[in-house]
C-alpha cells in the first residue's frame, strides 16, 4: 500500500505509530530525500507537527487530548509551526472532524502531510499512514483531493485484515 501511494502521489508514504508525545516511523516508501532528513524505520518525531501525529491524536477523547496538551512546551521547527496548545487542538479537533489530518509546514518548510488512521475490525486504533507531499502550487484542497482516495482504499485494505 505504501509504495502504490508513493508510486502514484510521487512523496514518501510512512506507516507511523504513537509512542506518548511522539511518533515512531515503522514502515515507509518514497524518495531518498525524506530519508535524508531523518525519517527512517524507528525515527521519532513530535506527534504534533506531523500528519500521522495528529491523526492518531484525533482518535483519543477530547479530555485525554486535553490532558496530553496540558502543559506541554512546544519547539518551532519551521516559522509555521503551532506553538500554542489553543492551535495545535484545534488541528486535531478539525482533524477529527474531518477523518483525516491535512499539517502543513510543520515540521518542514513547503511541505505538507496528510494522514488516515488505522484501525482494526474491533475499531482499536493502531497507527495511521501518511503522505509527505510538496507544497508546491497545488493547493491543501487539491493535495487531500488526490491522496485522500488512496489513504482511505489502503486504510479500508488494511482494516479488513486486523
């Protein structure tokens, strides 16, 4: 699944889970210029300035998001990225809202990642798959407009077999 979306999105596909205040990269797919940067089999990276972080995050109840977000300090990585907890809940309560997460700049500059999360027939959340994109001149829309469908077949794929 990975490196069909990698193949026909033309980014890096990960398959992430949460480990507390982060994300461990298990699986991944793509161009060598992600993994340049770090993101290779067992990187960590702060849950909330990546995709998959914040996916997964959607899926806890609002009191335990509140619990995690309590004092928390976050480090900017990128001029865009959310510092304040007031923003990086409202990332994940439109994340949850919408069934997917769409971080922009976050964690890179003119990049963006967009992320589904996994789960089993019994409905346990058990990571979630990513795309790292370029901004480029296509807009966020666009970007969920073209991976999204692919997300969710390898999601619905996955979940049929867990």
């Amino acid at each position: 699944y990975l490196q069909r979306i990698s193949i026909e999105l033309g980014g890096a596909t990960f398959f992430a889970v949460l480990d507390e205040d982060e994300i461990v990269f298990v699986a991944r797919n793509g161009t060598t210029r992600i993994q340049n940067l770090g993101f290779v089999l067992g990187a960590r990276v702060a849950a909330n300035v990546a995709s998959p972080g914040i996916a997964l995050l959607s899926c806890k109840p609002p009191e335990e998001v509140d619990k995690w977000l309590e004092g928390r300090k976050f480090v900017p990585y990128t001029p865009s990225t959310y510092t304040r907890a007031e923003d990086v809940r409202a990332l994940i309560d439109r994340t949850r809202a919408l069934g997917y997460a769409l971080v922009e700049q976050q964690l890179e500059q003119d990049r963006r990642g967009i992320a589904v999360p996994i789960r089993t027939r019994g409905d346990d959340v058990i990571g979630a798959i990513s795309v790292s994109l370029p901004i480029g001149n296509e807009t966020g829309q666009q970007a969920v407009a073209r991976a999204l469908p692919l997300l969710r077949e390898a999601e619905h794929a996955l979940q049929s077999l867990l």
